[in-house]
C-alpha cells in the first residue's frame, strides 16, 4: 500500500514539473517573439497567481554597449504605472476617513484655483476633472521643479478642458494635482510618503523614483528607436514635473507583486476595490471604463480583467490583473512607444491559468 501511495505521489510530482516545464517553454518562446517583433533591447516579465510566482525572467540587453542582460532584479522606467501607486494610496486614505473623493480639491490644495466647477478626486483619478495632458513641447522636461506644489503651475491656471464629470480625458497633470492633495492629507511629502507607506509595506523593495541616477547599475538604460532598426539612448528627462502621473523605477517582479497585493493583501478592503475596479459615469451616464486608476476590460470570453500601461523616454509598462483565475502579467521594456499590452498579456494569463 506504501509503495503504491509512493509511485502515486512520484507520477504526481513528475507530471507537474513537465506541465511547468512546459509552460515555462511556451513563455520563454512567447517572450522571444516579443523581444524580436517588435525590435526591443530588453524585456522583462513576471507573472504571478495570488501569492506564488509562476515566472519571472528577463530577455534581451539592460545595457546594448556593454551587452549586459536583463535579469529579473532588473529595473525599468515604468511610466504611467505610477499612476496606480497614486490610486492605491489616494484609495488607502480614502478608506481610513482620511480623504473624501467627493469633495472640492481646494478643501485639501487652497491654492489651485476654482474653475467654476467643482473638482473632485475620484474625478481626477477617473480622468473626468477636465484638466489637460501634456503638451507636445512637455512630454520631456528639462526644468527641475523643487516641489509638488511647484509643478502644479505648470497647469493651475489653465482653462479646463470641459466641465468636470461631462468627458473622459486622459490627464497625467490630474494625477499631479492629487500627489498635491495626498501631500495635504498626511502632511508628508509625496514620494517619503509613498515609499514608507505603501512600498515599504508592501515589501516592494525595487521601487523608487527615477532621478537619471547614470550611476545606477539596477536600471536598464532607456533607448529609442533610430532610423536604421536600431537604438540611441533617449534623452534626458527630468521627472519632477510628474511625481504623482509618472517617474518611477522598478522590476517587473515587483509591479507583479503590486498587482496580486491588491487581491491578495488587506492593503485596500474588498469595498474600496470593488470602488476601484468600478467604471466611474460621466454625467450623462456613460461608463468610461476607468474606476480609480485602473482601466477595466473584459476577454473573448466575457471574463473581467484590470489593466493599465505606462510609456516614458526609454520605457514602456504594462500591468495586468486577472482575477477570476489570481493571475498577474508585468512586462517592462527599455523602450520608447514599444508596442505591447493587452493581447501579449492575455497570451501569458491564458498560458499560466489553471481550472
């Protein structure tokens, strides 16, 4: 009887290192493929299911001159990412009565000026606030703002774009203006708050602000694309005008790991992520697809999933999280407008998912 629970548990094992070999195989060929079609120095991916990692590996050069690899402790510009952290911890003082969404911002930010219409934080975080992107000459930025505060006059006194809550428009300076609203709040600055209350706790050790540290031998050199399908590096680019839009440095291991706290950790309580992967209304009421940060989507075969990308000089992020199966895909690459997202991922969670 002894031996036969023994060959039992032998097939067992054996059938489920050859399925993970298997899957790792389709993964690394998967990546490959990604890596050449679309010319990338560097890649890298992790993918998680609730707390254990499937796979993380990484793919391609951090460093072309040096041929130095991406490794999985590799880190990466991750653009508009950052804009989650911002969420999370917006939602975090939302949840402990530290924060109303749904008040005026000038009750946290006096300073910014009234526009006529109220504007909220859920509306910020939603992109419903009527407050500009970018302009063409801004995307990079030389200027060194010495403060969150600081960088709101790039934009404060700016007309809006529509009344707040009637559009969706994507906004990076929305997100600025509340980094100005959590820096109110706790009375901390941005980033020393982010760090010791969310990074920290989380245990995401890899995360910090991108301050073109040359330095750095953890960060993979960001590159854009020549006019001979090859690379330069991207020029320089000072972050201080988007702490709270964009900016950030980490692994794809650890924006997995962010990822599955949210479904995993009591960071946030199932009531303030059901608000959060909730499509906010215009005033019309339609659904724009975007809860607090997080775009909502849903598969071929009609299963929810939360996304989001992030694009930089030298970068481009892309987060995702499926919850019916706990599955979370990051992928980081050291490129400019590399093109890759929700189909690459959905590839990965359809490969790594189990019944």
């Amino acid at each position: 009887m002894n031996k036969l629970f023994t060959t039992i548990i032998i097939l067992i094992i054996n059938i489920t290192v050859f399925t993970q070999s298997k899957e790792n195989s389709k993964a690394e060929a998967l990546a490959e493929k990604l890596l050449t079609d679309e010319n990338l120095p560097g890649l890298s991916i992790s993918i998680i299911r609730g707390d254990t990692i499937l796979w993380s590996k990484g793919f391609g050069y951090a460093d072309i001159i040096e041929k130095k690899p991406v490794t999985p402790d590799t880190r990466f510009r991750i653009g508009s990412l950052t804009k989650l952290f911002t969420a999370a911890t917006a939602a975090r003082l939302s949840q402990e009565g530290l924060l109303d969404l749904d008040s005026p911002i000038q009750k946290y930010v006096p300073s910014f000026p009234e526009k006529g219409k109220t504007i909220t934080t859920r509306q910020l975080l939603g992109h419903l606030s009527g407050i500009r992107q970018y302009g063409r000459d801004e995307y990079i930025n030389t200027h060194h703002y010495s403060s969150v505060k600081e960088s709101l006059t790039i934009f404060k006194e700016d007309s809006l774009l529509f009344v707040p809550g009637n559009k969706y428009h994507y906004s990076s300076y929305g997100y600025v203006l509340v980094s100005a609203v959590i820096e109110s709040v706790t009375k901390e600055n941005f980033l020393h708050y982010l760090k010791d209350n969310l990074f920290d706790t989380l245990g995401l050790t890899s995360v910090s602000p991108d301050f073109n540290d040359t330095a750095d031998t953890t960060q993979a050199k960001p590159y854009s694309s020549d006019s001979k399908n090859g690379w330069r590096v991207g020029p320089f680019n000072d972050n201080s005008n988007r702490w709270g839009a964009g900016g950030f440095l980490a692994t794809s291991l650890d924006m997995a790991r962010f990822g599955s706290s949210l479904l995993t950790n009591n960071y946030l309580k199932d009531s303030t992520l059901n608000v959060m992967f909730t499509s906010q209304k215009t005033a019309d009421n339609h659904k724009t697809g975007v809860g607090l940060g997080w775009r909502i989507a849903k598969d071929r075969e009609g299963n929810i999933y939360y996304h989001h990308g992030g694009d930089s000089i030298g970068g481009r992020a892309f987060l995702l999280i499926y919850p019916s199966k706990k599955v979370v895909v990051a992928m980081l690459a050291n490129l400019t407008f590399a093109q890759f997202g929700e189909k690459e991922a959905l590839e990965f969670v359809r490969l790594f998912s189990t019944d």
